[in-house]
C-alpha cells in the first residue's frame, strides 16, 4: 500500500483526511491526543513544500443545533499552538471562500476545512459517501493522504470518496497503527488476549477471530459474567447480556483450555460509587450483588498468563472505569504490563482512555487511536479507508 513516503509532494496541494473528532466541553478541547497525533504527517508534508488542506468530522451532525458545538474552530487554534504556525480556518466545507483560500496557497500554508460532517444536515452526504461530494473535494487538490485511522472502517466522502478520485495513499498514523497490529496477524506465541468492556455482542466478532490464534483469552469486565453465567455461576445482579449466553457455553465447550474468567470480583448492592463493596469468590455472589470489578485473586491469575507473553493486546476496562473504585483492577494490570515490559497493544476506545487517564498510555508498546477501527480490524473485517488506497 502507497504511504506518504511513496509520493513526490513537493508544491503540491496536499489533502489530509485527519482525525479531531476529539472530546469537547463548553466549546474547549478536553483531550487534543487526536490532534497531536496527526502532526507528524502534517509536518511531513510541510517539510516537502507542500500546501497542507485538512478535512476531518467532529461528532454527529443531525440538526442545526449540532453545528455550534461540532464546530472545528478549537481545533484550528490549537493545530496553530502545537505547529507554532498560522492555521487558516474556512467555516464552509464548500463553495467560493473555500476555493478561493485553496487557489492563493503558497508551500507551507495549512487550510482546516470545517466539520466534514456538516454536509450530514443535507441528505447525510459525507456518511453515505455522496459520489458528488467526494469528487467535489477531491478536486481542491492534488493528492490525498488518508491519516485518520479512528474511521478507515467507514466509506464516507471525506475517505473513499475523495481517495476514488484522486492519487492516494496512507499517512504516518495509519501506517503506524497498521505497522503495529498486523503483528496480531499470524502472531508469535504466547499471544494473549484480554478482553472487557460491558457486553459480550460487542466483542462477538473479535472473539470467534482470536480464539483461533491466541493461546489464552482473559476475560473481564461486564462481559465476563454472561461467561460465568454460561458456567452456570449465580451473578446476581450482574451485567448480563442474556441473548448471547449460547454464544458463551459454546466459545467456552469449543476452547475449554482458552477462555479464562475471573476468580473473584469486586461486589456491591447499588451500581454507584457510595456504596461499600466487597470482594467475592465468582462462586459465593448473592442474588441482590453485582460485579464491578475483577478482584486480586483474578489479577494476579491475570498477570501469571501475561508474564510470559510474546505479545498480547487489550480491549476494554475489566471493571466499571469510571467509578475510582472500580478502576482498580484495570490499573493494576496496566502497571504490570508496563513494569513487566510485556508487549502489549492496546485496541483503542476505553482502555487507551482509561490507560491515558492513569499515565500509562505512553508506555505501553502501542495504544491505537481508533475504537471502531480497532474492533473491526480485530474482527478480521475488510476496512473501505484501506481499500480504497489499495
């Protein structure tokens, strides 16, 4: 596949499908890793005397109320705070002001494009990928770089649109999340997979792909208790996704030596933080309980299975992360995989953010930028951003 390295960018104006759909409050950033990562593809082609056009979405455009708050101005101000450069910001994602700024570039210029998803409000053109619209963009310039990794699993306008029409390729995000979990492909063993978050539906896909690859799945989290009930354990009022408690008995019945659920959990009577809790073995929960955290007999059979790992990789929080008390299993395991040097990717979404908020994103071997992304790439799912650079 082309990468930016592949393309002769020299005064060249230059398309950049980024990725700042970053959390936002009251009209300021929260957290700007999304726009930080973007930068070094964007000072790539900077270095290459090129004429930089950003796009990118910021949240969900439905009505006219989404435009105030999915506004991409913040962005443009801190894009110029961390380029030290001017960042000309156009609030139209067409028309003549836009084509007009485009056409008086000179090498080194940085336009940002307003929210992609504007034109949603219209008949949903940038997410059904509107042939006109992709076009449209694409001839604002000369080559398209797809760099936002957090949507390549979505045929939109602003990816396999402008990229069906114009000289494309990958940027240094993408080929670095790309780079990283291809290794999870044919990897080396022992591989293992850890897997939390709330419901198992959501992680059907990942599962029934890894369980054939890895040499243990370590299960936590909401999830774990539609498993354990599966089992036939009393969760009491634990999380439970009843529609798939076949799927349990029969990933459990075909890989008995590979699922591996927790021993004890972190029980409470009330789904908040006030209450007391208590730690369990999973076999002495009662029927008015709930888990909402995988306990320290469970970490440390966690860790026994990580220690040895060649490489492994993580999706989801293994209790409820947003309660402080409830982080604690989560932590733990991070501070291991960092202290131990285990080569751990973790799978975007929850746990980067939950790695981000206790320090140890950085530290790991790779922390992906996309939720989504990662999940149907897990899945083994062909992603439309990729295909249609390919």
């Amino acid at each position: 596949m082309k990468t930016i390295k592949d393309m002769d960018l020299e005064h060249k104006k230059v398309l950049i499908r980024c990725d700042f759909n970053v959390p936002m409050k009251d009209g300021k950033i929260i957290d700007d890793t999304r726009i930080t990562a973007a930068l070094p593809t964007i000072e790539y082609c900077l270095n290459k005397n090129a004429k930089v056009i950003l796009f990118s979405h910021l949240g969900r455009v439905k009505e006219e109320s989404d435009l105030v708050k999915n506004n991409l101005a913040p962005v443009a101000k801190r894009l110029e705070e961390l380029l030290k450069q001017k960042v000309t910001f156009i609030d139209k994602t067409r028309g003549e002001e836009l084509e007009n700024a485009i056409n008086n570039m000179k090498e080194h210029d940085i336009i940002l494009v307003q929210n992609t998803r504007y034109e949603d409000l219209d008949g949903k053109k940038e997410s059904k990928n509107d042939e006109e619209l992709g076009a449209y963009w694409a001839s604002l310039g000369d080559i398209f770089v797809n760099d936002a990794f957090g949507t390549i699993h979505r045929a939109h306008a602003s990816n396999v649109g402008i990229a069906s029409h114009l000289d494309s390729c990958i940027g240094l995000l993408i080929e670095k999340e790309l780079n990283a979990l291809q290794e999870l492909n044919n990897p080396k063993h022992p591989f293992i997979v850890v897997l939390g978050g709330a419901k198992v539906k959501d992680k059907i896909g990942v599962i029934e792909n890894l369980v054939k690859k890895a040499d243990k799945i370590l299960i936590g989290g909401g999830m774990a208790f539609t498993f354990l009930k599966a089992e036939g354990y009393e969760i009491g009022n634990s999380l439970l996704d009843e529609e798939n408690i076949e799927f349990c008995k029969k990933i459990i019945n075909n890989y008995p030596d590979k699922i591996v659920l927790p021993v004890d959990v972190a029980v409470t009577t009330e789904y908040s933080e006030n209450e007391e809790y208590k730690v369990k073995d999973i076999s002495d929960l009662e029927y008015n309980e709930m888990g909402l955290d995988i306990g320290p007999k469970t970490e440390t059979l966690f860790e026994n299975y990580l220690k040895d790992a060649v490489i492994a990789v993580w999706n989801g929080p293994l209790g409820v992360y947003e309660f402080e008390k409830y982080k604690q299993g989560t932590d733990r395991i991070l501070q291991f995989v960092v202290n131990n040097k285990i080569k751990m990717i973790l799978g975007g979404g929850d746990i980067v953010a939950a790695a981000s908020n206790s320090g140890y994103k950085d530290k790991v071997y790779h922390a992906s930028t996309g939720g989504g992304a990662t999940l149907e790439y897990l899945e083994g799912k062909t992603l439309p951003g990729l295909e249609a650079i390919k």
